[in-house]
C-alpha cells in the first residue's frame, strides 16, 4: 500500500513542510510492514517511532504558534492531542491483537485521512498565517 504526501499539501513553511513529508514516509513504512506480515516486534518498533516523530512533530508545530501569537494555536494543539489519542488506541490494538489486515486498513483510513484533513485545512491555515508574519514577532525562524 502506498501513502505518499502530495504537493497540494504543502503549507509554505519548510519546516513544517519537510516533517509532513516525513510523516508520510513514515506512516507508509508501517503500511508496507503490516500488509508484509512482519510481525509484532518490527510493526512494534514502527509504531512507537511514528508515535515520537508525531510528538516531536505537534511540539514544533505548537512552538511556532506560540512564538508566532497564532490566534487559533488553542483549538490546532487541541487537534494534536485528539489525534494522538486516537493513535495511541490504534497502537493499544497492535499491542493486544497484532498487526493484522484489519489494523492496517484502520492505520491507513484513521492517520492517513487525519493528517490529509488536518494539513490541508488546520496547517494551511497556519503555514498561511506565518507566511503573512507578524511585524511585532519577527520572522519565521
């Protein structure tokens, strides 16, 4: 199975920007090991790694809105924190079943779907909002 991230979803910030592609990569290295059926260990290790590279990731991500005085940074970082909920239960199933076509398809439909919505409308609307800046706050950096 294929997750690629696509241009169209690209905010304009190049931080941001590259962890998405990142995200991508990585959620569709997990794909690719739950259809292979390689086994709980390894699909394991995969999960926990997306699990920190998504934390490291909302955390620079909630960085910039607080440094940049984003007005929606509130209801973004609650986004985050839902997100991850959802996907610590997704990996809660992995750790009590296994991976499995069924959890795969979940990964695929629940994270892939998220993160095309949530980029494509939250993080747009960020990376538009740091393109524009803020006279007051300096640059994008």
């Amino acid at each position: 199975m294929k997750v690629a991230w696509e241009p169209w979803l690209a905010v304009g910030h190049p931080v941001i920007d590259e962890q998405h592609q990142a995200l991508f990569q990585r959620v569709g290295l997990l794909l690719e090991a739950m259809h292979a059926n390689r086994g709980k260990e390894e699909v394991g290790k995969l999960m926990a790694f997306l699990e920190e590279y998504v934390a490291t990731h909302f955390a620079a991500e909630e960085g910039l809105m607080v440094a940049h005085g984003y007005p929606e940074a509130e209801a973004h970082a609650a986004q985050h924190a839902a997100f991850v909920k959802t996907f610590l239960g997704l990996k809660g199933e992995l750790v009590e079943l296994g991976p499995s076509s069924a959890l795969a398809i979940r990964v695929n439909h629940v994270v892939c779907g998220w993160l095309r919505q949530h980029i494509g409308w939250s993080d747009r609307a960020l990376g538009t909002f740091l393109r524009a800046g803020r006279p007051d706050r300096g640059t994008l950096d």
